[in-house]
C-alpha cells in the first residue's frame, strides 16, 4: 500500500494497494478526504491489446479481463502512446470515474506472444 497527498490542496490523500493471487491482480484506490470527492482511475492499454467488449463494470481485451467494482462510468478512448523517441503508437486508454473507493481485478492474462 501506497499514498500520497498530491492533492493536498482539496485535502485529499490518495491511497492505492495491489495485492496479486494466484487468479487476479486486485488494485484497489481510496481517496481519503473529510468531504465526497470523486476521482478517475486511467489504465492505458499496450500498443496491440484489443478492447473486445465493453460493459458497466468489466473490460474485456484481447490480452484478458478486466473487473471493476464500485464505479459510476467506465469509459474507453484511443490515443497514441510513444514507445520510442518521437514514434507514436495507437492504444487504448481506460478511465473509470468513481467516488471515494473503487476496486479492479486484473483476469486470465492471455499470453501475446504467437
């Protein structure tokens, strides 16, 4: 478990931990904060990985599953990413937006290699 208070500012501690088992990676984020407060959590998928499906709480990809819990939206974007010094690349960014806890799990990793 991790934290920093990056937005001291508004008085919110942003608090994450990853525990990994042998079925999933779980990320979980907490906005600690005396008042409600909302926040985004972005996962930026690699060059190559394929959003499949899309549902209120789970992404499916061509590299495996991943389950939200605890969201408002869940919500995809293409963008371009750079994997070497001005040479950009096409991908996928996740953002799911949520108030005060949420919860991902990182399922059946699918192996890229062929």
């Amino acid at each position: 478990t991790a934290s920093h208070d990056g937005y001291s500012k508004g008085g919110v501690i942003h608090e994450r931990s990853f525990n990994l088992s042998d079925q999933a990676l779980t990320v979980t984020d907490k906005l600690l904060s005396k008042k409600e407060c909302e926040g985004i959590n972005i996962i930026i998928l690699a060059p190559g990985v394929e959003v499949m499906d899309i549902s209120a709480d789970r992404v499916t990809t061509s590299s495996g599953i991943i389950r939200f819990s605890n969201i408002r939206k869940l919500e995809t974007e293409k963008i371009h990413v750079a994997r070497e010094y001005n040479r950009l690349e096409a991908a996928t960014k996740v953002c799911a937006c949520f108030t005060g806890e949420m919860k991902y799990d990182v399922l059946q990793i699918y192996s890229t290699e062929r």
